[in-house]
C-alpha cells in the first residue's frame, strides 16, 4: 500500500503591518493642538503644507482677519519673524507671523510647540547615529526635507554629544527603590581597550532593567565593590534576598560578598565553568567531557548532579588533575540553583550569563561603527545610549511564572525571617 505525502505549503509571509488608517480633514480640525502637533510633525514633507495654515489659525485667534479692527481680538498683526520648526527629526525654517497686544508680543502657542520641541530631533538624531549613520554621511542619509538646516557633521555631532550626555546622566541617576529585583546578572564586556561590567536586574513579573554599568580594566573587587555599594545607594533593595549570576571571576566573587554580604546567593555561569574545566584536556578530548559535564550539570536535583559531578571528578583525578581541581573550585555555586530546588523550572534562564551575552553583541552592534575612541566620557556615553535603546526590546526571562517561587526558596536559603525583611535594610 502507497503512502500519500501531503505536502502543505507554507503561507507566504505578508509584510503589511495592518489596515491603512486615512485622516479626513474633518477629523484633523477637531484635534486639539497637541494631537495636530503630532501628527504634522510625522509627515514631514506633508507637513510643511499645514504648518503655515496650523500658524494662521492660531494667527486668526489672537488678531483676526487681516485688516480687522475692534477689542474682541487679544492683538493685533505684527509682522514676522524667521523661524524654524522641527519635523522627522530635522529643523526647517519658516517665517513666523507676530501678534502685538497691550501689553507686548503675544507668542503663537502652535509655533512653540514646534519650534520647543528639539529634544525630539535630538533623540532621531540620536538614534540614527546609533544605528550606523555617521556625522560625516547624516545629511545624505537622513530623510530628505528640503530646506532643512542644521544637518552638518559638525552640528549632527554637537547635537549627538548633547543628547547621549543627557541619557547618561538620566541613566546614572536612576531611582531604583521602585525596583522589585529576585535576581541579577553581572558580567564585563570588552569595550575598546576597556572592559565595561554591568549589571542587569530581573524583576519578579520577569522584566529585564539594567542597573548601571562601570569602567575597568579587570573584574577586579576594588572597582567592583563601590560599583555595587553604589546601586544599593540608589536604592537597591535586598532585603528579601537576592540571586546573583556571576560568570566565575574571583574579583567578582569578592565584591558581590563585600557589598551584599550575606543578602544574596551567588549562582556560577555553569558555561563559562564547563569551558574553564575542558581548558585544561587536549582538544580532541574535550567535546567528550563538554558532554558528559552538561548531563552532569543537567540533573534536576542537588543530590543527583552531585553524584554525577564527584564521579567525573574521580575520573579527573586520574586523567588531569588541574581538571579535576578547576571542577571542585566553585563548586557550591555551581550547584546554587539545584540547592535552591528550582533548577528544573529556571535552569534555562539563570544557569548562564547568557542574558548579558545577548546584551553584548547588541552593544557591540551599535557601537561597532566607531573608528576612534577618544576619552572616558565618550565610551560612557556611547554604553549608556545603547543600553537605553536595547532595553525596551529585551523580552521577559524564560520560566518568569516561577520567580515567586525563586525568591521563596532565597528566603529559605538565607534564612529570611519576616521582621528581618520588614524591618532591616541593607545600607
């Protein structure tokens, strides 16, 4: 008897994004001015038709008509001025109308609200500098509006300076009282000639926030350890208890313990451990025990994964002892989630750095472009700016329902009473 295949064929994947929505210019009048602003400023080269009718009918408010006389107008036609206002990231001139009342000039509401808003242009600007546009090329590349000033390499890297400035400021004055944290990944990234460590918090819905971030040569604890005093003067709450992923250096290690003290567990980066322990076997080895390593680790209880680890480490002992010592380094750390009890639900999220190595080669995509780097400001505010930019794109962990559970069992480990938590936090 034949066996008839049949073969779906899979849907072409459509590319629309959804329904065309067309504005009647009935519903354009009965917006407020806010919503017009807003709506002019997203179609720029249609814009610039309506900015001028947008002025007039503020114009018409204050003066009225044109040769109109009588004291129910707030002032009267005045001139006007140059001006610019700013559209899809770009400031475009265009001649302003004046209102003089009794008292002085009247200033046109609709022409400050897009005239005042550059700080919008400067985050496009930003943005598309952020992305690989450089200063020298951002004319060309940017959307082409003509009249548009402003967009000369110079200006674009005075306006790029001023905006990353302003994000890392507001990123390192971050309030993080607000922050319900169960967990946090910390791990350097090689960063032009520097190394950069942050530190990148879960909180217990699942939502990823980075923390802060600092420059260094090494993972060394007298950098690490002010650097983390530092969060928690900002607000950093621990008293319930922390899980802390650490890719396994020592000076890490040291400063999580100085400035947490005993408010956290430390869980090692069980990839960077295996690697570190197949190091030390010959190459052809080491795809072998990388295997045999991972079921070990896998092992859902404390119990089980220790057998197999001290049965490996036996072996070891015989085969290469600087294997065999690198696999006892570190070990109850290495274990933490299985002493926790929560391997089997969050093993995939929290047994790797893996959070901050995705994190990584973003920043490296955005930053990548830069052929020189000049001085300390310059790499803080390029880090600071592509962190900003990646966070609303990171997704929630893997097993984020279970983080509850995660926290209870820190408790346990910590031996976290209630008063404790209620009562006593860590300065």
């Amino acid at each position: 008897m034949s066996v008839l295949h049949v073969v779906k064929k899979r849907k072409r994947k459509s590319r629309v994004l959804g329904k065309v929505e067309i504005a009647r210019r009935e519903e354009f009048e009965d917006l407020d001015l806010n919503a017009k602003v807003e709506f002019i400023r997203n179609l720029a080269q249609v814009g610039m038709l309506h900015v001028q009718e947008l002025l007039n009918e503020n114009l018409l408010a204050l003066a009225g008509p044109r040769y109109s006389r009588g004291d129910q107008w707030a002032g009267s036609r005045y001139g006007s001025n140059p001006g610019t206002v700013v559209l899809a990231g770009q400031r475009l001139p265009i001649k302003v109308p004046r209102v003089r009342g009794p008292e002085g000039e009247i200033p046109l509401e609709a022409y400050q609200a897009l005239h005042e808003r550059g700080t919008q242009a400067d985050e496009t600007l930003l943005k598309r500098v952020l992305y690989g546009v450089s200063c020298r090329n951002y004319e060309a590349a940017a959307e082409a509006v003509p009249g548009a000033i402003g967009l000369s390499s110079s200006t674009v890297s005075r306006r790029f300076v001023a905006a990353s400035a302003a994000q890392l400021r507001s990123f390192q004055e971050r309030d993080l009282s607000g922050e319900d944290l169960v967990a946090m990944f910390l791990d350097g990234k090689a960063f032009a000639d520097d190394m950069m460590v942050v530190a990148l918090g879960i909180r217990i819905t699942g939502e990823k926030v980075f923390l802060g971030f600092v420059q260094t040569d090494t993972e060394n604890e007298k950098v690490l350890t002010p650097f983390l005093r530092s969060l928690l003067s900002r607000g950093l709450d621990i008293a319930e208890g922390l899980l802390v992923v650490i890719d396994g250096s020592k000076g890490l290690r040291s400063a999580v313990n100085k400035a947490f003290r005993s408010r956290v567990v430390v869980q090692r980066c069980m990839w960077h451990k295996r690697e570190n322990i197949v190091s030390y076997l010959a190459k052809s080895e080491q795809r072998h025990w990388r295997r045999r390593l991972q079921l070990a680790l896998d092992r859902p209880t404390e119990a089980e994964a220790r057998r197999q680890l001290m049965s490996l480490h036996k072996e070891f002992e015989e085969k290469n002892q600087s294997a065999a010592a690198s696999l006892m380094e570190g070990l109850e750390d290495l274990l933490a989630l299985h002493r926790l009890g929560v391997y089997a639900l969050l093993g995939r999220s929290f047994k790797t750095t893996n959070c901050l190595e995705s994190v990584n080669a973003a920043v490296e995509m955005r930053c990548s472009k830069v052929d020189s780097w000049k001085d300390s400001p310059q790499k803080h505010r390029w880090m600071a700016a592509a962190l900003l930019d990646i966070e609303p794109r990171l997704r929630r962990v893997m097993g984020h329902r279970h983080l509850a559970e995660l926290r209870a069992a820190i408790k346990r480990e910590l031996r976290l009473e209630t008063s404790e938590r209620t009562s006593e936090k860590v300065a």
